[in-house]
C-alpha cells in the first residue's frame, strides 16, 4: 500500500477543515446564523435550520446537534452547511429531505472532541468539491447515512476522515453517490487511528469520475472493515479497500463494479489487508479493470475467502482479470469464480502458511499472452493446492499453472477445455516437499497438453478423458530431485498416467522418471506421437507399467515406425485394444514383457526388446498382424527370448512373401493360429532363431493368392533350434485326389500341394480302379497323371478312368469268340443236311451285342462274310469236307468312344456220318484275324485325342455232336448233344497318337469251352422246299470274361477286363431248303441265339452242289 499517498490525501482534508472552521469564526454573527439557529438558548447546541437561503450556513458549538425545518434548502457558492464541535461529538439530521447545494463543500462536519460524528441526510447533497466532508480528530465514532444523491461536480462526493483517537466508521448511502474524481473516500488514520470498526454500505450506484468509485482505508488499531455495495465505478479504481487493522475485511458486491485506470494496480476492486489483520472475504458479482478486474493483496493472518458470481474481466492491456496475493503469514485462500478474462486471467499466489483453493465455474480466459490461470504456492509453509474448473480456461502462455512449493498435496481438476498458445494446457508442480501431485481434465491443448512435474515427495497422477494435444506432447509428466535450493535427491513417488485422447509432435504421452518408485500408463482412446505414441525414459532400476485399452501409435499411422519408445528398468506392455508401430525396449533393462490382448501390429518395422530375458506373448484374444497390402513386409522382432502365441500371428495380406523374424524361441499354444498367404512360388515365412515349438491344438490357416504345381512345397516355419510338434491342419482337398498338406522337416514347417488319395479310391469298378493304379504308378511330372488328379470330383475321375482303359481291346477276344459260331453252326448244317458230296457256299450277314457288366460296357457287333467248303463221302455214310471263310466283324463300345474292326480268315475240316439212328459229326479249324481299334480319348483337364492300334490274332476251334435221329412223317427228329473247345489270341502292341494315354498291350488269349443239347428236325419236301434246323441250348463253361494287361507309358501294368461271354443261352436256327435240282439246293436261313449276356441274330444265304 502506498502509504506516502493516503497521508497526502489526509494532510489535504485536514487543511480543507481547518480553513472552513477559521471562516466560519471569523464571520459568525446573529444575522450569519438568520437559517440554522438554536431555537431554546437554555439548549445552544440543539441547532434547527430551516428557510431557504443562498448564503453558507456554519454551526459551531461545543456539541451541536442539527436538524432541519421543512422546506430548509441551501444554495451557495461557498460551503453550504459547515458544522463543528468545539469540544465534545455533532450530528446533522435531515428527515425533510433538505436540498445542500454548493460551489465547494455542499455538507462538512467536524469534530475533535469525544463525542460521536453523526450525519442522516434525507435530501440531494450537491457540492463542487466535495458533497459530504467528515472530519472525525475526537475519540468518537463517525456514523453517516445518506438517502438522496451526493454529488461532487469538481472533486469527491463523500469523503470520511477519522484521525486521532477517532473508533467505529460508518457509512451507509442509499441513493446515487456521484464524484467528478472519487466517489466514497474513508480514511482512517492518526496516531492511535482509532480501534473501532468499519462499515461501509452503498446501496446506490456510487460513480468516481475520474479517480475511484470508492476509496477506504482503516488504521493500525482498527477491527474488522466491512464494505457492502451494489454498483460502483471509478475512473482509476472501482474500489480500493484498504485495511491496516488487526481484524477482518468482509467485501460484499452485488452489483457491477468497474475501475478503469491502467496504473499500477488499478483495478475494478482492490483489497488489501496489512500484516496485523485477519481474514478477508470478498463477494462479488460482475467486476471490470483496467489492470486488474480483482486484485487482492492479503498480508494479514487470517484466510482469504473469495466468490466471484459474475464476470470478471480486465482491459486487454491491463494485467490480470483476478490477482489474489497471500503474504508470508496468510491462512487458507479459496477463490471461486464464474467467469474470468484479461491479459492474463487469474493468479493466485499463496506465500503464507495454509492452503489454496481456486474454483472456477464457468470460462477463465488469457486474451494475450498471459496465463489463463495460476494458482501458486512459492511459500514453504503452504499446504494443499486445489484447482477446479468447470468451464473452459484458455491461456496465451499457460492455460492453467499449479505450482506447490509448500507440504500439501496439489489437485488440478479440469472439467472442461484447456488451452493455451505457446506454453502448456495444464502445467502443474508439485516442488520441494510437496505432496502427491493430481491432475484431471477434459480436453488440453499447448505446447503441452498437460505437463506434470513432480519434484517433490509424493505420486503424480495424471487422468486425462478428452484429448491432451501438444506441440511437443499431449502429456508429459515428469519426476526429478527438487529444483529448489538448496539440492536435494529425488524423493518422487510414482508416476500414473490415465489417458483418453493424446497427442503430440514428439509424443502423445511422455514419461520422464527420475523419482523413486515405477510408472504407469493407462490408455483409454487413441495416443499417438511423430516420435512415438509414448516416449518414457527412467532411471535404471525404475520400471513401466502401460496398459493400452484403445489405440497406440504413430503419428504417422505407418505400422513401421515407433509406437513406445522406453528406456530405464524393465517394461510391461499390455494390449487390449490396437497396437499399431514398433516398440524400442533397447534401452529398458531387466526382463521386459509385452502381453497382446487386442491387435499389435507392426507391419515391415523392427520391434527391439534390448537386454533381459524378454517375452512377447499373444493371448488367446489376440492378433499379431505381420502383413498388409500387396507389398511383401518383414516384420522383426529383435532381442526377444520367447515369441509365446495363445492368439493369432497373421501375415495374410491376399499377397504372399510376408516375413516374422524373431530372435528367439517361439511357442504356439493350444488353441493358437497362424495364418499365411502362399502361391504363385511365394509364400508367408516365419523364423524362429531359437526352438519352435507347436503344441496340440494350435491351427494353421492357409490362403492360397497364385497357382500350385503338384509336389510344390512352401516352408512358412523355419527354427534354427528345431521344431517340435505338428499344426492341427487338415488336408485341404483342391480336387478329389490332391490338395494342401502340412509337412515338417527338423526345422521347418511346409505346405505341400500333393496328392491326398489314391485314384483308385474313386474308383467302383475293377477296371476303374485298375485304371487308376496304372495312373497312379506313373511319374509325378507326367500330364495324364496330373490332369486326372485335378479332377473335382469322383465321378469325373470315373468317367476318366473309363475313356482311358482301352476296355475294347479284350473285347475283341470276345467277339472273336462270339463269331465263331457262324462258321461252326454254318458246318454242322451242312453235315445235317447233307446227301453226298458237294460243293457249298454261304453269304452270311449277323449282328449282336454283348451287355455291359460291372465294369465293362455294352458291345455291339455287326459282321458279314462269305463261306465256300467242299465234302466227299469216304465211306458208306461218312463224309469228310473242307471249308474256308472270310468274316469282317465291326464292333463298337459307344460308352468308351471305341470302335474296331476284326477281319478273320478261317479254315475248317470236318467229318461226319451215321451208324444206324445214331449221327456224329466233328470239325476243327483255325483262323487268322486282324484286328483294328480307334478310341478317342480326353475330358477336363486333359484334351487327349485320338489313339490307334493294329493288331493281329488267331483263332483255333474244335467241336463234335452226337445224335440220334428218328424218322418221322418222311422227315426226321434228332435229339442231340455237342461240345466245342476254343482258343482266342491276341498279340501285344501298343497304341498310336495321344503319347500320354496311349496303351502298351501285352498278348491275350481266352479259352472257352461250351456245351450244348437240344433238338434237330427236317420236314419232308414239298414241292421241293423242305425245311430242317436246330433248336438248343448252350452252356459256357470256366472264365468267361476277358483280361488284357495294359501300361501306360513309364508305368506299371494293370488288369483291364472286357465284356463276359454267354454263360446261358437259348439258340435256334432255322433253313429252309429248295431243291432246284437233284443235285442243286438254294438256302436260306435264320440264327438267333438269347442268353444271360446279350443276344445274337444272324441270316445266311447258301447254295449245294451235289457231285
């Protein structure tokens, strides 16, 4: 407080009374007192004033006591009303609302004895000066009450002056307060300045023009000073409020004070309490400053309670909205605002022996570069520090400061936006021996977001749930020995950190750790830094503690760049939530572990895990990602003792060559996965430089991006230290034979496209699955081979199978077989119906098929021929002949796109004859055959085309039969039973076009041997036609189906079965003859035969000459 200057103001007052008293003595005579006059001379001190009047009216008694009259009205030039008591108190008392008016002085009242100092004006009190002077030098109180306006047109509206042994002051002005300069002036001073209390209430507006609303000032001896106002003004100072006493300074404002001097110090309320006082209490509503909106100085010894309902602001080249200063012997200070903005917003600085507690309810605002908001604790006998905030708070330098330097603990609570422009959002300190450090906010924002420094003795807790962004870092928080003199060691507890949103240029979170006890780290949101997402370094022995719930990573969102760079004691990592970018644990000593609950990813980047036996471990919920994109990235991880997966390792991409290179050992759990990408001659690799172990249970998921060939491997595990264990991966069929597989070698892992199942497996038939033996005995490189096993599915492969068999080769044996029953039956005929010897020949035309069996199919046959034999008799009834034949038989397997044709020239004997009933007849005979075959071969996957063969056989048949013939109406009946023996011969050769699907044929033979019984008739001639045949039935006996072995070229042989031959049939054959001749005979004929395989017809034409 400026004491020079409230001495000079009181030295003017004090000049100002003592001219008035000297003129009012020097012109006091009857006619002077004509208006204010004591009306009972027994009561010279009891003064009325009454009538109107332009002349100053002075009172001067011992002890006057004045009132006024109705109507009493004074307006003059000079001082209105002086009154002064000689030696004990004055009061003026106005209840009819008096008029003063004045050129200087409107109302001034002095007193020096002991009596009271009182004034209660009803009317408008107007001076050029001054309105109201009081001058109070007795030992009394001073008491004024104003009801009207006072109004001072040059200088001071009211003016209190107590001096000497002067006690209580008070003043209460209701109406409108108005100076040119000051408003309200109290000053208490003097050598004992008295020991009472003041009061001071300004229910109207007070306004001082020029200088200060309202100026008081209490002396050394006073009490308490309390100020209740509603608006006040000033043109320097709304208030200045100065309380030298020894009790307590109460401050009440309810309406808008407004000071607007740009001084120093000048304010729109100013407070300050001297060293012998106690508490100071102010209340305010809506405050304006120049300066300052609220500076208050607190000396005293008492607490410091300040409410600010309204806005409180400062011009924006002022100071500060708010100022609270504590001196050295200060109490708790509590300042509570609703809305703050200036230059700087509002500081509060504690140098005293309690406690600070700033609450700011709505928005405090730094409109240059100055602080939002500093609360501050330089002393070292302060204790706690608390700041809350609930509305924004925005700073050029710093939005809020917290500094401790005291023995408390220091709370920053920020419910909503912190800004600032260059410096940090929150900056708070907790120094020297200083407690725990807290700090809460919402959204931050700076060089900062939150910065943290704990130099002291206790925990820094910082949780932040909206978003700390930083030029630098989002929040940094830091531990190290006091900076304070004189150094000390670090006593610094821990470090916790709970953060939503950060972010910042070098790092969202950054930890610096020189106390005493580990750190943590929890992330909620999404934390990310151009360094890294959190960058902490410590002391050697110190650990860290980060557990990440939401997303970490680098500002560049690359996968590759650094996400937590940590250096110090060991480090544990867990990951809920994504993980995306590098870890650098270079640094970071002891053993270090990183636990994977979410995703990690950090695609192409280097992880480096430093010294110690560290792990990485993959939880059952988690995903490491090593693969992204289409571009091949290896992903390493350096330094790590164990790779422990529970979870998911996954480089699948949709392209293949991804590469996870980890130092050590690796383990996949039971219930793990890894998942590749593989194809195209590329494939997904995992190295382990240690021991790989894969535990029952682990899962291999495979996505195949290019094409495969058959027998190509793919290693996606490679363990310098082995393998141990197999993937639960089942073979993966990519057609119905070949597919993907799992094989291991003592250090790797690799897939195989290779064939899963034999061909034969899909085989239903005997030639099916020979077929496919012979497919799968051939190189794995030949096209047939691997063509067949690309089919999709077993019925395609069947359908393969049989185009590929051959099947019509040992067909022919059957239909040799099968024809030789034209030539025979053709001699048996002849030998029934023969007379004597001849000459005879035959056409003969015939078709057939053969039906399928199980595993052949249907064939048809469809032949013609010519015969010519000649016989003689060579004894009574025996005649013995010869006859040779050409038959060209084409045969067809539609089912097996074969088709053939079988040229046969043949060559018989025969013999037969008669003994009484009884007839026999016998032949045998042989026949060359050439056999020519065309198949066409080919179906998905193979486009095959046409193959040929020619080749040769041979045919050699005997047969006999025995009847006994009985005559019958000029013919006969012939009960009979035959036999015939036969041979069927093919040589070997191999097929011609198509190299892949051609055949190599080895010879083939069938044996057949067949029975037959039945009955043969003749009718008598009639008109030369006669007619005779044979109706029977045969038998087959032995193995009726043919058996050729096949190759495919480079592969082993295998069994091909034809059509079977008749084990059962009916046959019939009927001719008729017509006699041109004696000795010439035209025939025509019909054989048929139906039995248990299929069906054969056949027609001849023939014609004997008989010789």
């Amino acid at each position: 407080m400026k004491a020079g200057y409230w001495r000079a103001r009181s030295n003017l007052s004090l000049r100002l009374c003592g001219s008035i008293v000297a003129a009012s003595a020097a012109a006091y005579s009857p006619a002077a007192f004509a208006q204010c006059v004591a009306p009972n001379p027994a009561a010279p001190n009891n003064v009325v004033c009454s009538g109107t009047n332009t002349t100053p009216q002075t009172v001067t008694s011992t002890a006057p006591d004045v009132t006024t009259a109705p109507g009493f009205s004074v307006t003059a030039s000079g001082t209105g009303l002086g009154i002064t008591a000689a030696a004990g108190g004055a009061s003026y008392t106005d209840a009819n609302a008096s008029s003063l008016t004045s050129g200087t002085i409107a109302l001034q009242v002095d007193v020096s004895g002991t009596g009271p100092l009182r004034v209660d004006v009803n009317g408008a009190i107007r001076g050029g000066s001054d309105g109201i002077l009081t001058n109070n030098f007795g030992s009394g109180a001073t008491n004024v009450v104003t009801r009207g306006a006072v109004t001072a047109t040059d200088a001071d509206a009211i003016t209190l002056l107590n001096g000497g042994d002067a006690t209580d002051v008070s003043l209460r002005t209701e109406g409108a307060v108005y100076g040119q300069h000051y408003g309200i002036t109290i000053l208490r001073f003097g050598a004992g300045s008295g020991v009472g209390t003041f009061n001071l209430t300004a229910l109207g507006d007070v306004v001082g023009e020029f200088r200060d609303g309202i100026d008081a000032v209490t002396g050394a001896g006073a009490s308490v000073m309390n100020v209740s106002v509603n608006n006040v003004t000033g043109g320097l100072y709304g208030m200045l409020l100065a309380n030298s006493g020894t009790g307590a300074t109460t401050v009440i404002a309810t309406g808008t004070v407004i000071g607007q001097g740009l001084g120093s110090r000048q304010a729109g309320i100013y407070i300050e309490n001297a060293a012998p006082t106690t508490d100071l209490t102010l209340r305010a509503a809506t405050v304006a400053g120049g300066m300052y909106g609220i500076d208050v100085r607190q000396n005293g010894t008492g607490r410091t309670d300040i409410v600010a309902a309204g806005p409180v602001t400062s011009h924006r080249f002022g100071i500060a909205g708010i100022n609270v200063l504590i001196g050295a012997n200060g109490g708790d200070v509590s300042v509570q605002v609703a809305q703050v903005s200036g230059l700087s917003g509002m500081a509060v600085t504690n140098q005293g022996r309690g406690s600070t507690t700033v609450i700011a309810t709505g928005p405090v605002q730094a409109l240059g570069a100055g602080t939002g908001l500093v609360a501050y604790n330089p002393g070292a006998n302060t204790t706690d520090l608390t700041v809350t905030t609930s509305g924004i708070v925005t700073g050029g330098n710093t939005g809020i400061f917290a500094s401790n330097l005291g023995t408390g603990t220091t709370r920053v609570t920020a419910g909503a936006a912190v800004t600032a422009q260059i410096g940090p959002g929150i900056d708070a300190r907790g120094v020297g021996a200083s407690g725990d450090l807290f700090v809460t906010a919402t959204d931050t924002s700076g060089d900062y977001g939150i910065r943290a420094t704990s130099e002291g003795r206790g925990r820094t807790t910082i949780v932040s749930t909206g978003l700390a962004a930083g030029v630098q870092d989002g929040i940094r928080a830091t531990a190290q020995p006091s900076s304070v003199a004189p150094a000390q060691p670090a006593t610094a507890g821990a470090i916790a950190v709970t953060a939503n949103n950060a972010t910042g240029a070098n790092s969202g979170i950054a930890i610096d750790n020189r106390g005493t006890v580990g750190a943590s780290i929890q992330v909620n949101g999404t934390v990310q830094g151009g360094v890294a997402a959190i960058y902490a370094t410590s002391t050697p022995t110190l650990g860290l503690a980060i557990v990440n719930n939401g997303t970490l990573r680098n500002a560049s969102g690359a996968s590759a760049s650094q996400a937590i760079f940590a250096t110090g004691g060991p480090v544990s990592i867990v990951n809920n939530g994504t993980l995306l970018g590098t870890l650098n644990l270079a640094g970071a000593g002891g053993d270090d572990s990183v636990v994977n609950n979410g995703l990690f990813d950090s695609i192409g980047g280097t992880s480096n895990f430093g010294a110690g036996s560290d792990r990485l471990t993959n939880a059952a919920t988690g995903t490491i990602r090593a693969g992204f994109g289409n571009a091949a990235e290896t992903t390493t991880f350096s330094d790590l003792e164990l790779l422990s997966n529970a979870g998911m390792i996954t480089m699948r991409d949709g392209a293949a060559g991804d590469r996870i290179t980890t130092s050590g050992a690796a383990v996949f759990a039971a219930g793990s996965q890894l998942a590749i990408d593989f194809g195209g001659g590329a494939v997904d690799l995992l190295t382990a430089g240690g021991a790989l172990t894969i535990q029952p249970g682990a899962a291999l998921t495979v996505n195949q991006v290019g094409p495969m060939a058959l027998g190509e491997r793919y290693v996606f595990l490679s363990a310098a230290g082995g393998i141990t264990g197999s993937f639960a991966f089942e073979p993966r069929f990519q057609s119905a034979f070949v597919g993907l597989q799992v094989g291991y070698t003592a250090t790797t892992a690799y897939l195989e496209y290779a064939q899963l199942r034999a061909l034969a497996a899909a085989g239903l038939t005997g030639n099916q699955r020979a077929v496919a033996a012979g497919l799968d005995s051939l190189p794995a490189t030949n096209a047939l081979r691997n063509a067949t096993l690309l089919l999709p599915t077993d019925a395609e492969a069947r359908a393969a199978f049989d185009n590929l068999s051959g099947e019509i080769h040992p067909d022919t044996r059957t239909a040799m077989i099968e024809d030789s029953r034209l030539l025979r039956n053709a001699v048996l005929r002849r030998l029934g119906a023969r007379e004597s010897g001849g000459i005879w020949g035959q056409l003969t035309g015939n078709w057939g098929e053969t039906d399928r069996t199980a595993d052949a199919a249907r064939l048809r046959r469809q032949a013609s021929g010519a015969l010519l034999g000649v016989d003689v008799d060579v004894a009574d009834g025996i005649g013995l002949g010869i006859v040779g034949g050409y038959l060209d038989d084409s045969i067809r397997v539609s089912d097996r796109a074969s088709s053939g044709a079988i040229r046969s020239f043949q060559i018989t004997a025969y013999l037969g004859g008669s003994a009484g009933n009884f007839q026999f007849d016998a032949g045998g005979g042989y026949a060359h055959v050439e056999i020519a075959t065309r198949r066409q071969v080919g179906f998905p996957g193979y486009a095959g085309g046409r193959l040929s063969a020619d080749y040769n056989g041979s045919m050699w048949h005997g047969f006999g039969s025995l009847g006994y013939r009985v005559p019958l109406g000029g013919g006969h009946v012939e009960p009979f039973a035959g036999i015939a023996v036969l041979r069927a011969e093919t040589d070997g050769f191999a097929e011609r076009g198509a190299p892949a699907a051609a055949l190599t044929v080895a010879p083939g033979h069938d044996n057949a041997t067949l029975s037959t019984a039945g009955l043969r008739f003749r009718t008598p001639a009639v008109a030369r036609l006669s007619f005779d045949g044979e109706l029977g039935w045969a038998h087959g006996f032995g193995e009726r189906t043919p058996v050729n072995r096949h190759a495919f070229a480079s592969g082993a042989a295998f069994e091909v079965i034809g059509v079977s031959r008749f084990r059962n049939s009916a046959y019939a054959n009927i001719r008729a003859a017509y006699r041109i001749t004696d000795s010439v005979r035209l025939d025509l004929s019909y054989d048929g035969a139906l039995g248990s395989a299929g069906q054969d017809n056949g027609v001849r034409g023939g014609i004997a000459i008989a010789f």
